[in-house]
C-alpha cells in the first residue's frame, strides 16, 4: 500500500484539526483513497408495508407501488420481496461488507446490519430498557445478524456473536447511570457554558470498565461527528443562553421584549435546565451524526436504534431533518426509543408509530419551531419528542414514545425481517448534489409504509480497497478531532535536527508506541505488525503546513519483540522547519486492530 497510498492521501486530505486550534475537512471533490467515484444511477429503497395492526404486509406485487422523486413519477426497474429467515450456517465473527460499485441489479439482502446507540441519560430506570435491548440481542436477532454498540465516546466492531454484544450492554446496564449521573453535574451551569464540550479524560477509566474489558467485543474510540447547520445551532443556543443569564441574575428587566421573543423561540426551559439539557442533545446529535457516517459504507440497509431519555432539545425542524436527510441518503433508517419512564402532563399520550399511511406524513418544511411570542408549558419538551418521530419518519423508521421498549423492539424485529427492496433509474439526468424527495405510494386502502424520503444527486464514493480506504477514513477522523485518541497510547516529543551544511532545516519527531494493542504475526521466527503513521505539522496560529505519511514495518527477533512489549516501539521521523512555533499532531493506525492512537507535540528548542 505504502508509497501509492501516501501520494492519494496527500493529493485527498485539504486540512486537519489544527493541534486543537480549528477544524479539519476533505477538500471538495478530492478523491479519498481506497474508493471509486461514481454515479449512483440505480436508487434503491427499502420499503416496510404494514396493516391497520401494525403487521408486516407481504405479497404485494411491483405494480402495486408507485414510486415519485420531486413529483415526477418513476419507472421502477427492481422489485424484490425480502423475506429473511435464520441462518445458522452464519459464522459467529461474520464482518459488515462495504458497499459494492452499484449494478444493474441489486443484490438480495441475507441478514440485517444494527448499531445500537445508547445516548445520554438514564436507560434502565424505569423502562427497563436496557433489559428490553439485551432480551433483543440475545433472543430477537437472526443468527447471521450484525450488531454493534456505541455510546458516550466508544464503539464495538460489528458482530454475529450476539453474546459478545449483549455482554457490553450487561455492563452498560450495570455503571452507565452512575456515569451519567456525574456527566450530567460536570455538563450543568457554567461549566456547560464556558468548558470543554468533550467528555472529560476522567471519565474514561469508567467508560473502560464497559468496552475495554479482557476478551471482550474489540471497541475503539470514535470522534463526535460534524452537524449539519450546526453555525446556526450554536448561534441559537448562544442568544438563549445569554438571555436566560441576564434573566436569571438581573430579572426580567434586564433583556428587551424582543429579546425574550427570541429566547423564548428556543426554550421555556429554565436556564440550569436548559444549558445542562443543551449539552446533552449536543453530545447525542454529535453521535447521531458519528453513528451515520459510521454506517455508510456498510452494504445495504442498516438500522441505527437510538436510545435517549427524554427526546431532543433541539431549537428548529431543520436540525431534525438535516439529520434525516444525512442518514437517508446513507441509507440508514434510524429507530428511536425514549426510555425517560411516564408521560408528563400535558404532553402527547404513549405511542410507537413510525410509518406513515401511504406515505404522507411529516411536520412539513424546515422552520422554526416557535410558537412565539412564547411557548406553551412543556413546548420544549413535547418538540424534544417530536424531534423522535420525525426523526424516524423521515428515514423509514419507528419512534417509541412512552411506550414498553420490549414490546417496541420486537416490533422493530417483526418488520425488519419483510419487506420491499424497489429500485429506480432517475428521470432526471442532472447530478447537481442537491436533495431529492422520494414518496412512496401502494394502491390498497388502509396499509402504512415507511422507507427513507429522499437522497443527496451526486456522484459517490464506493470503496474498492477495503484497506486503504479504512485507513484512511480512521486517520482524517483522527485529525479532525480536536482531543486525543487513546486507543494506542503514543508519546511525541519534537526538537530541532542537525542538518548538514545547505540542507533546509528539518524538525525530529520522535514517538514511543505502546505495543499493547498492536497484534503481532508470527512470520519466520518473527514478531511482525505493520503500521501507519501519519504527522501533521502547523505554526502556532494553527495553520497547516504539510503532512507526511509512512509505512512502519516491524519485523522483531524475539528478545526484541519482549523489550518492545515493556518499552514500547521507538519511532523517529523529520518533517521540515517551516515556523519558529511549529507544533506536531502524529496519528497511529493498526489495520489490523483497527485502532488508532494520537497524540501532540510543540517544538522544543
């Protein structure tokens, strides 16, 4: 891979998280190694029927549906009825696929990919959630299934060994409310305002106790992922905090009217209430978003289950469907489960509902939710809930709304395993990347249906190099993200390199690697693992100013390999002196560990 990766990474990568000081990104059009640009030509879409009950509704034919994309009617060119049963010829460690280059046809789907994101709260009082949730790993799956975890900061490898999963959640289940119970005091109040967004590096020891046990499923640490319209939340949330400050020291004479329009078009939280809930849908959306992009390139359709406790507080309906919008044209439905005990008063009665009959629903454009000039009592909390539902409408799934979450997961079980996989060639020939509306109708009385509701017109990328693509995916997300990962522990230091006479001035970065987490192969008597180290270099304003990515091939005799394994793996590596403040952001990655370790540096002289 060596020397032709690092020429297409250099050519893709544009900028990194500038050692903490900015933010990173892909260039625009570059080409990310390891993939294929593509028209998406063939636009499938995963169809559910179900009756007045709530059953799935199998038998339909392909001219029983009518597929609409921005109003124009399409011919649909794939039909499939997808019934799935279990496979017991499954392999207990069967790995997710990356997505194919499309084809004409579509290929059949065997076995359903989940990825349970557990979102801040409380989860197992008093629904019993998390019981209800390991109950669906262990009972519900198909053998062949794949699962997956995330929550907080963390995530599993996707597994067939349901067992391996449900033992994560029986560990969630045990510390994950005295976690929560510390996040949210350390999120509250100023602290919420004014500090750090990440959680803390105290919390990870307990964190550890859940995902990083000996012989459990292999998890990894996973960077928060970037929102869409997230200048525009901030924004909101910044003008609400500060009213609700002023509010909150001075009395209400202390903001004008107009003022208190504004903040009341966010919240009618109070301000320890608000800026404390604030936080916790920050971190949530920022997973939501993580978990999508996460799945994209898994083949077929994926369900991301998202269990939060009390909904989202989010200020506007665009946040709600630019989150939709993001995991439809991955291809992802999301169902979510609100697990936060009883209905308040004066909020909507249980549900758990999702589909939509033939195919109309939904809270209509991307607006503001203000009911201005103020809200009603409990607003925020019942546009928190709302933000569930359309959610979940708004990708094919179901959203559970004080309901049983057992019962609701069983549900999420019976019709996931039938349904309709229809394909289309768009009428419209202009791949402008903007999004496209699906609607979905079938010509018998009474039936629901839920499937994804549109699709970003671009070109895409398809992985061909599962290797090359994978590392460079787990690297850029590395340097975009402003904390360190762990996941292999790297020390760094930098100084000054002696340079012969005439030669420009170059910089030594020298790192010691933890070995622990890098698997080593027998090969010949040898101890060999091969690794990716990427450094990144700036100046002190953060701005980027080169990048150089290497092979490291260990090959180690045995005594070696033993003093490697107490010391640690001892790297150098010269990057040119081009700021008298350069400072040094080095990544880590173990293809076969698929983990990554990071770690920053300033120049001493």
């Amino acid at each position: 891979m060596g020397r032709c990766l690092r020429s297409r990474v250099l050519a893709g990568l544009a900028g990194i998280l500038a050692i903490g000081l900015g933010s990173a990104w892909l260039a625009a059009g570059r080409q990310v190694p390891g993939t294929i640009r593509v028209t998406v030509a063939l636009v499938p879409i995963d169809v559910v029927v179900t009756d007045q009950d709530d059953g799935p509704v199998t038998g339909l034919a392909r001219e029983d549906f009518t597929v609409i994309e921005d109003g124009v009617r399409q011919s649909v060119a794939h039909f499939e009825v997808r019934a799935l049963a279990a496979d017991q010829t499954s392999p207990a460690a069967a790995k997710v696929s990356l997505r194919r280059i499309p084809a004409a046809e579509l290929a059949p789907e065997k076995r359903r990919t989940f990825l349970v994101v557990l979102g801040r709260g409380r989860h197992q009082n008093p629904s019993h959630g998390v019981d209800a949730l390991i109950t669906f790993v262990r009972e519900q799956l198909l053998p062949q299934d794949v699962v997956a975890v995330m929550a907080w900061n963390r995530a599993t490898d996707f597994t067939a060994d349901h067992e391996k999963a449900a033992q994560v959640l029986e560990r969630y289940k045990k510390y994950h409310e005295g976690i929560d119970a510390r996040l949210s005091l350390h999120f509250s109040g100023l602290a919420a305002i004014y500090g750090g967004k990440e959680i803390p590096k105290s919390f990870q020891p307990e964190i550890a106790r859940i995902f990083d046990t000996p012989g459990a499923l292999p998890a990894r640490q996973v960077p928060p992922g970037r929102i869409t319209h997230a200048g525009k939340l901030a924004d909101d949330t910044r003008q609400a905090t500060d009213t609700l400050q002023r509010v909150e020291v001075s009395g209400a004479d202390a903001v004008s009217p107009l003022e208190q329009v504004q903040a009341d078009a966010v919240t009618d939280l109070p301000f320890d209430e608000f800026v404390s809930k604030n936080a916790q849908t920050l971190q949530d959306l920022q997973n939501l978003y993580t978990a999508v992009e996460y799945l994209r390139y898994v083949e077929g359709e994926k369900h991301l289950l998202f269990f939060c406790d009390q909904g989202l507080f989010l200020p506007r309906m665009e946040h709600d469907q630019g989150l939709a919008a993001m995991a439809s044209d991955a291809r992802v439905v999301i169902d979510t489960f609100q697990t936060g005990g009883v209905n308040p008063a004066g909020l909507p009665s249980a549900e758990f509902s999702g589909a939509s009959a033939q195919g109309r629903g939904g809270r209509g454009a991307a607006t503001s939710r203000t009911p201005a000039p103020a809200r009603p009592s409990n607003a925020s909390r019942m546009f928190a809930l709302s933000s569930l539902r359309t959610i979940a409408q708004l990708t094919g799934g179901r959203a559970a709304i004080h309901a049983d979450i057992g019962q609701a997961l069983s549900r999420v079980n019976e019709v996931t395993r039938a349904g309709y996989l229809l394909g289309y060639y768009p009428k419209n020939p202009v791949w402008d990347g903007k999004y496209r509306k699906i609607t979905v109708r079938v010509n018998r009385p009474g039936l629901k249906l839920s499937y994804r509701r549109g699709y970003y017109a671009r070109n895409a990328l398809q992985p061909y190099d599962r290797k090359a693509f994978l590392t460079y995916s787990r690297i850029s997300a590395a340097a975009q993200y402003a904390d360190q990962v762990r996941d292999i522990k790297v020390r760094v230091a930098a100084h000054p390199a002696a340079t012969s006479s005439g030669r420009e001035p170059e910089v030594q970065v020298d790192l010691v690697i933890d070995a622990a987490k890098i698997p080593f192969r027998d090969e010949n008597g040898l101890h060999s693992a091969t690794l990716q180290l990427t450094t990144f270099y700036a100046d002190g304003r953060g701005r980027v100013l080169g990048d150089v990515w290497q092979d490291i091939v260990l090959n180690l005799k045995p005594d070696t390999w033993q003093r490697v394994q107490r010391e640690g793996v001892a790297v150098s590596t010269r990057v040119p002196l081009k700021a008298p403040d350069q400072q040094f952001k080095v990544i880590v990655y173990s293809y076969e560990a698929d983990r990554v370790g990071s770690a920053v540096a300033k120049l001493k002289r």
